[in-house]
C-alpha cells in the first residue's frame, strides 16, 4: 500500500481540482481553481526543496534539478494560466470549452511535474506519456483545420516516439538483467552501468534519444513539435517550448547521465553533437524561409535546444541547465507577446506592416528585449550560457565544429533580427490600424508577466547570488 | 510451442505489409493480440494475478477485441475499403519485410546474448521495422493507426522477452496509453475526415511555412 505523503497528495489533489475544473462553469470559480493549483505546484515546490534527495513513495526523489525545473514550472505556469483565461475570453468560448481547456492545462502541468520528480526511468515515461494525451487536448482546442492537423500529426508521432522511447528502457532492462541489475531506477543504473554490455547501451540510448526528443523539440523527430506549436493556442505553444522542453532535456539528461559511467560516453557526446548541430542546421534553414511569425519562434525552440544539446556534449553541464531555464522564459515571453500581437492584427505573417514600435510601445518592447534573448546577446543571461557552452565547445575534442556553428548563429541573428525589425518599424496605412477594441491601459497591463520572464533571463544570467549558481550547478551535476 | 506462435506472428507481419485490404489488415491485428495472449502465458509461468490480469487486459482484451473494434468501426464509419495508390507494390512490400525479418534475425544472432532469446528479437524487432514501414508507405490515416499498432506489437513481445518487471504505475500507463492513444486517433481519424474531406495524410498539409 502506497503511503499517501506529499507528492501522492499533490498528484491526487490535482487531479481533483483537473475534476472540478471539469465540472465548473462559473468563470470566478474557474480562475480560484487555477490559483489553487498554482499555489499546489508552488507548494509542491517549497516542500521539495526542503526534502531534497530524499526518495518518495518509492519512485519519486526531487534532487536540485528537479526543485529548480519545478520553481519554473510554477512561473511560466501561472503565467500560462493568465494567458489562458484572456484567451478563451477573447475568443468567447463556452464555459464548457474554457472549463475542459484548464482542466487539461492542471493535468498537463501535473504530469510535467512528475516527470521533474521520478527517479525511475519507466516512470519518466510514463509521465511523459500522459503529457503527450493532456497536451492534445490543449493542441485541439480551437477545433480548426489547423488544430485538428496539429494534433493529429503531434498525437501521432509522439505516440511513435514514446513507444519507439520504451523499446529503449526494454533494451536496457535487458543490458541491465544479463549482470542481475533488476532495478531500473536511475542510482542504481548510475552504479552499474559500466557493468553493462556497451552494444545494448548504445541501442538504447538510440532509441531513448530518438523517442524524446520529440519532448524536447529536436532533431530527429522536431517535424510535429513546430506544428502543434502553430496549430495550438498561444499560451500553450509558450508551455511546449518552455516547460514541456524541459521534461524532455529531464529524460535525455538523465538517461545521459547514467551511461556517462560507462565507455560510451564519447559516442553518445558524438551523437548528441549530431543532433545539436543538425537542429540548428535545420531551425536556420526554416528561419530564413518561414513567412509566419509563430512558426519562426517554433524554429528559434529548435536552435536552442540544439544548442543545449551541444553544451551536454561539450561537458558544460551547467550552461545547458542554465540555458534551458533561460530560453524557457524568454520563449513563453515570446510567445505571450505574440498572443498580444495576433489579438491586435489578427495576423501571423512576417510582412504584417504593424509599425508595433507605435501602435504598441509596450509590447513591442517585449519582442525587443525578447529578440536579444533569443539571439544571445548581452545584457540577456542566454548571452552567458552561449558563451559558457562555446568555452567548452572550443577547448575539447569538438572545437572543429565551431565554425559552422558559428556562422550558422550568425546568420540566425540576422534572420531574427531583420524580420522582427520588420514587424516593429513597417508601417502601412491599411494594415496599421490594430482591430482590438481594448484600451491601451489594459493592453499595457497585460505585458507584466512577459517583462517579469524577462527580467528573470536577465537576472540569472548576469545578477545571480552566488547561492542560485551554487544551486543550479548542483542540479547540472552528473 | 513458443516458437510456432512466435513464426505465426512473423507471417502475420508479412500479411499485413502486403495486403491493401484495411479490414483483412484489422483481422491480422486482432489475431496479433490473441497470438500474443498465448505467447505470454505459454512465457510467463510464476506470474502473479494482478500481472495476468494486465496481460489478459491487454492482449486479448485490448489487441485482440477493443482496438479492432474502434478500427471496424471508424473504417466503417468513413466508408473506406482498401489502401488506394500504393506508393509499394505488394511484391516490393513482401521483399522488404523479408528483408526485416531476415535482417532482425541477423542482428539477433550477431548480438547473441543468453538473457535474450534470438526468436523473441527477431520477431519484436521485425514487427518495429514494419509498423514504421507502413506508417511511410501507406497513406490512409487509419492505416498509419495500424502500423502503429503493429509497432506497439512488437514493443510487447520484446517486454515479455525482458525479466525486469516495472512499477505497477508503468504497467498501468502503458495499458492505459494504448486505449487512450487509438480512442484519440480514433476520433482523430474521424474529425480529420469531416474537417478535411480527406483519408489521406498527404492532403493535410495547411501547416507549411
């Protein structure tokens, strides 16, 4: 009999509020139930950090990455909520529609949670699976042509992935069970992998790669996530490359952190260099033929998960941590902004002459700061996990790669740079004139949360006390 | 007796991949889940209630009557019959499921290892290669749901050639996955056809850059 302590109750008490969530069609309720269950994730949070590494109804252990990935679930969650609620309100959603969207956003944020906290690698995936059903509730919402592709095309391959993901596991069960290795959670694989046969490792860690990184929005199997990115609402496409790419890097970093015992690590720093550089080969690609605002962020989650995925292999543990904290709050900033901005001239093309620098001073400061973030330049903190990963890049075995890397970035910036200089300055009479009826106060109002994320890429990247980095390294640590 | 259900669920693999026929492809899928049902019993000899109750739950239950049924049921519901334009000619599907089967074989026999049996790899890593083969050459959306499936098959058969066993929560998940992933598929296939007028999946392409 499970022993109901903090971690069953948090999961047990979210899926009651998902339940009331459900159930309810009054508005003012609904948003009490959204707080309360940020408040649980807050909670959840706190008491994790006090309780650090011990183990929790057997499965669960929060250790410094999980308490720091949770703290940031928490923020972009609550702020995904307020999102949320301007949204389905805009759109004049039924209160049935709004009450089944939030129901699945508490659930979806729940079982990101879970991923954060598992110390068993098939519960990772289990987790991760569930977030695949949640998020296809979310990615469906609108019930257009584009959200039914969406998530036809993101339920489809993820369920590939996921099930390509636990053929994987099954591999390293049986690598783990030809030396008596029957447990399958990750202290135990960290002690003896390196007993293991190096060929059955490497097939699975294939084959755990390739599954989630459909989570984590990188190559091979990116296709979907740049989709449902589009096809989905705002607020939920700022939740699939902030949070949701965290619970990918989780499982990548973990499974990478038990084989980094064992004499395959130079080959699985190999195939990660691969996938990081070919996700930023791809995203420049894109970028530069992409039309359509959202699509664009889509790809600039690409790039940066590629180069997270480079700092794993280059060794710089804690610029990767770091940098998939930072890109997190600088992309759902993006993304929220980009809510704003399609609300004003109902339009996601790159060409829209909205002359934004003047028809909305504020958000168009957000796109600005955003823009630095996203192309990592100072004051921004992603300006110092780039420079992190490219010390390490230039000083190991990988340093030939970085001129192509380097280019590559170069022209991403220019790409970026130039269509967002676009947005913010063309200005046409016909197109100029923004379709909202709201005032500018409450317009303004509504940019908080983005320049709160903002100021956070900023914060950690440049002002940090010194107990933050100490924590965030402890999280980086193998 | 193992090894003869194991050869069966290989020439299943070799039907499905040649016929064009979306019911005879659900029939074969179905018998998959039974075929299953006995492979694990006839394997898992000390196994415990809740654990039989998962296998029958998800074997016969699920694979052999759950899944086929919603499958008949949205290809009934979109009046399909049979995979039009074949981008494979059956014969070239047959060489390369062969080819799968042979190779997977190969593999097993090179990676030799006590803990796996060579019948159990082959036939599980077979059914992988051809789930996926017939998520690329074929272009209904319900047949992709299919090679899915097959895909998932084979996952099966490589869990059962694994001592290990997982958390309870996993096993439930995977359970649970299973139904959830083909009822929304399901559902998907459906909302795809009235939204798009279309089975195929080359037409749903309104996500471009």
């Amino acid at each position: 009999m499970m022993n109901l302590n903090i971690p069953i109750l948090v999961l047990l008490g979210s899926a009651a509020l998902a339940v009331s969530m459900y159930f309810t069609r009054s508005v003012l309720i609904q948003r009490v139930l959204a707080v309360l269950h940020i408040s649980t994730l807050a909670f959840f949070t706190v008491h994790e950090f006090g309780s650090l590494n011990q183990i929790e109804s057997v499965y669960l252990k929060a250790d410094a990455m999980a308490v720091l990935f949770l703290a940031v679930l928490t923020i972009i969650g609550a702020c995904a909520y307020f999102y949320s609620f301007i949204y389905t309100k805009q759109r004049g959603d039924a209160p049935q529609r709004a009450a089944s969207h939030h129901a699945a956003l508490i659930l979806f944020l729940t079982m990101l949670a879970g991923v954060y906290v598992s110390r068993h690698i098939g519960m990772v995936w289990a987790f991760l699976e569930a977030s695949t059903l949640t998020a296809a509730l979310l990615i469906y919402h609108n019930r257009t042509k584009h959200s039914i592709e969406a998530t036809w095309k993101y339920v489809f391959v993820c369920s590939i992935g996921i099930a390509i993901a636990f053929a994987g596991i099954l591999v390293l069960s049986i690598a783990g069970e030809s030396k008596e290795v029957h447990d399958l959670s990750f202290e135990i694989l960290t002690k003896n992998a390196h007993l293991m046969d190096p060929k059955w490792l490497k097939i699975s860690f294939l084959f755990m790669l390739t599954g989630f990184s459909v989570k984590m929005g990188v190559v091979p199997l990116f296709n979907v996530d740049i989709d449902a990115k589009d096809g989905g609402p705002s607020h939920v496409a700022a939740l699939l490359s902030s949070v949701l790419m965290i619970a990918g890097f989780v499982a990548i970093y973990r499974v990478y952190s038990v084989f980094s015992t064992t004499s395959i690590r130079h080959w699985m720093d190999t195939v990660l260099m691969i996938c990081g550089i070919l996700s930023i080969v791809f995203a420049t690609g894109y970028i530069l033929k992409t039309k359509n605002l959202k699509r664009l962020l889509a790809y600039s989650s690409l790039e940066h998960a590629g180069i997270v995925l480079i700092a794993i292999a280059t060794g710089a543990w804690y610029a990767a941590v770091l940098h998939v904290i930072l890109h997190a709050f600088a992309k759902s900033a993006m993304f929220f902004q980009y809510a704003h901005f399609f609300r004003l001239f109902k339009n996601k093309n790159l060409d829209t002459k909205s002359n934004y620098i003047q028809t909305h001073p504020w958000g168009a400061g957000v796109f600005v700061l955003g823009v630095i973030a996203l192309c990592a330049l100072p004051p921004m903190g992603t300006f110092m996990s780039e420079l992190y990963t490219f010390q390490y890049l230039l000083a190991g075995p990988f340093w030939w790669t970085a001129p192509v890397i380097f280019i590559l970035m170069a022209v991403l910036v220019w790409a970026i740079g130039s269509h967002f200089f676009g947005i913010l300055y063309n200005k046409n009479e016909a197109e100029a004139h923004p379709t909202s009826h709201l005032s500018n106060r409450v317009m303004n109002w509504e940019t908080l949360p983005q320049y709160i994320l903002l100021l956070a890429v900023l914060w950690l990247g440049f002002l940090a006390p010194h107990s933050v980095i100490d924590f965030i390294n402890n999280a980086a640590h193998l | 007796m193992i090894s003869v259900m194991i050869l069966l669920f290989v020439i299943t693999l070799v039907y499905i991949a040649v016929s064009d026929r979306l019911v005879s492809m659900v029939r074969l899928l179905s018998l998959q889940g039974v075929l299953l049902f006995v492979v694990a019993i006839l394997e898992l000899h000390k196994v415990d209630a809740l654990n039989f109750g998962f296998i029958i739950a998800e074997t016969l239950l699920v694979k052999g009557v759950v899944l086929p049924y919603l499958l008949f049921r949205t290809i009934k519901k979109n009046k399909l019959e049979r995979e039009t334009n074949l981008t494979v000619s059956p014969i070239l599907s047959l060489i390369i499921v062969s080819g799968f089967v042979f190779g997977s074989f190969l593999m097993g026999f090179t990676l030799h290892d006590h803990h796996i049996k060579v019948g159990y790899f082959t036939a599980s890593v077979s059914a992988l290669l051809t789930g996926l083969f017939i998520v690329v050459a074929r272009q209904k959306i319900v047949t992709h749901v299919m090679g899915y499936l097959v895909l998932e098959n084979g996952i099966f058969l490589l869990s059962l050639a694994v001592g290990n066993e997982m958390p309870l929560a996993v096993n439930t998940a995977i359970l649970l996955d299973l139904l959830s992933s083909v009822l929304l598929l399901a559902f998907l296939v459906d909302a795809v056809g009235k939204t798009f007028k279309t089975t195929d999946v080359h037409e749903l392409n309104e996500l471009t850059d």
